[in-house]
C-alpha cells in the first residue's frame, strides 16, 4: 500500500461490474481478455476514493492470445460516450484485463509500460490509471476469481499496489450504454438499415455477443431482406463450430434459428436436432447450441 507520505487510495466496485468481468473470464478460457473501467473519483490532498460503477467488455475486433490482449478502441469509445450521454461525471477510470489463462501473477513489463505512457499522455483525463488484473480462477462460489488491483500516477514511474483490505465489494447499480448510441460501432451493416433501431433484442443481442461471443458479426441478406450473425463458436474440448444464426419474421413476430457446421461427430446429430427449432433472440439460439454441443462432447468423452 502507498506511505501516508505519498498517497493512499480506496476503490469501490459496483458488483455487476465485477460480475461481468468474471463472466467475460469464464467465456476466455484459453486466451487473455479485458476491457474499460469507468466510474468516478474523488481526490482530497493526496488520498483518492474511486467508484467503479461500470465496465466496458473487449468489443468485437479485440485480438486476444494466451499472452496477450489488444482492444477493440473504437467500440469501446463508443460506448463510453453513449454512457457519459446520460452520466456526464464519469471518467475512464483504467483498464482491466486477466492474465487466468497463462499463470503470470502480476502485471507483464508491457502492461506497465503500456499504462505508465497512458497515465502520462496529455489527452488522459486524470491524473492516475487505475488497472484490475484477473489472475487465477478459485472454488469460491461468490468470488469466482483473485483480482489484484493497481495504479499508477502521472510522473511517477512507480507501481503502486492497492491492498485488498482498501477494496470493497459494493451492491450499487451498474452504469450501461444507451444502446442506439452502440450502433456505429458495430461492424456490419445493421446501421445501413432503419429497421435495426426499432428491434430491442437485436441491440440486446449485439451487445452480449461484442463481450461474449466477439467473434459474431452481424450482417444482413439482401436476397434473404434478413439479419443473421456469423462467426466462429469455440467448444470445451478445443474444436470449433461455424455459426449462423438468421432472424426470421412470421405476421410480424420475430424468431431466430440456428445452424452450424464444422469437424466435431457430435456437431451433425446436434445441429440436427435443432434444425426445426426456433428461439426468441438470437442470443438464446447461440446459448443453446453452444450447451448441446458441449454436453454431446462430454458425454461422448466419458463414454
């Protein structure tokens, strides 16, 4: 922790925010993953208080290895600016990213290098970066993974530590985008279209894709006039799934059907059993798929 001759430092974290961190772990198994931390601050002489009420996941052309992480910025500016729309006192408080997947501890010389030249670049807003890192998973129900927590001033080439006794865990809402400000940063066509704005569970669905499922892109027909995402479903034993999953409208009610094809024997008796079934977002289509196939894959490997 800081010397009282320096600086000391409490941090606040909304638990949503935490919980979608955790959540964006348990999707990144093998590669490292990250994101924004947003919120607010309160400096008084050399003591901070900062409020984490929000978090911003990876966006959908982060590049991602067991090593190394890399944002998707223009998302994440994105919705950094349709929540300050709504909540003009927030600030980009720092980063979060883990390092669960590959064992390393505490921060990598990158990561200092890269938050010591952000803290220090004349367009950051603060006069600190604050960065949680994931580093392990454990049994703990509540607290699915360790996080460590760190910061680092402007000027000062030190790294300074937060204790955890100095972070709190706190029941507050957590802060989300106005989600037709989302859109132009979405890859894709579905800002071409005046029709996307008026279907919620597109947005609803886009947005957990972007954190969860990054590699789904969103697109549209036009010899089908229909929405689809594409992309690419990693699966628990370490092969992978192509998947489409197409919006459909029948008297003007919406559903959504799955398909997917790739190397695995599971996959063709899975996606069979989908083939006439329907869903009400795309986001529930995806969910299932993916759990079908990853309980066929066990089943079969304790057969």
């Amino acid at each position: 922790m800081f010397s009282s001759r320096k600086s000391t430092v409490r941090v606040s974290i909304a638990k949503g925010a935490l919980e979608s961190i955790f959540d964006e772990c348990d999707r990144c198994d093998i590669d490292e993953t990250g994101g924004r931390i947003v919120g607010t601050y309160q400096k008084r002489h050399n003591h901070y208080e900062v409020q984490v009420l929000g978090v911003i996941g990876p966006g959908p052309n982060a590049r991602r290895s067991p090593t190394s992480f890399f944002h998707d910025g223009e998302y994440q500016e994105s919705v950094f600016r349709s929540i300050e729309q709504v909540h003009p006192e927030i600030e980009h408080l720092g980063n979060w990213h883990t390092h669960h997947v590959n064992g390393l501890a505490t921060l990598s010389s990158g990561d200092k290098t890269t938050y010591q030249a952000t803290v220090n670049h004349r367009n950051h807003n603060t006069d600190f970066f604050y960065a949680l890192l994931v580093v392990r998973k454990t049994p703990d129900h509540e607290r699915r993974y360790q996080t460590k927590h760190y910061l680092f001033r402007r000027h000062d080439h030190t790294v300074y530590e937060i204790s955890d006794p100095d972070v709190t865990i706190v029941d507050t809402p957590t802060l989300r985008p106005v989600d037709a400000a989302e859109v132009p940063a979405w890859p894709g066509s579905f800002h071409d279209h005046a029709k996307y704005q008026a279907n919620p569970e597109r947005v609803k669905d886009q947005a957990v894709f972007s954190d969860f499922y990054p590699s789904l892109r969103p697109l549209f027909s036009d010899s089908m006039r229909a929405f689809y995402w594409k992309g690419t479903l990693g699966l628990v034993d370490g092969s992978h799934a192509d998947v489409l999953a197409v919006e459909s409208s029948a008297d003007g009610i919406l559903s959504y059907s799955i398909m997917a094809t790739g190397k695995s024997p599971a996959l063709l008796d899975v996606v069979d059993a989908h083939r006439d079934r329907t869903f009400r977002s795309a986001r529930h289509a995806v969910f299932q798929l993916e759990h079908d196939l990853n309980r066929e894959l066990y089943r079969r490997k304790k057969e």
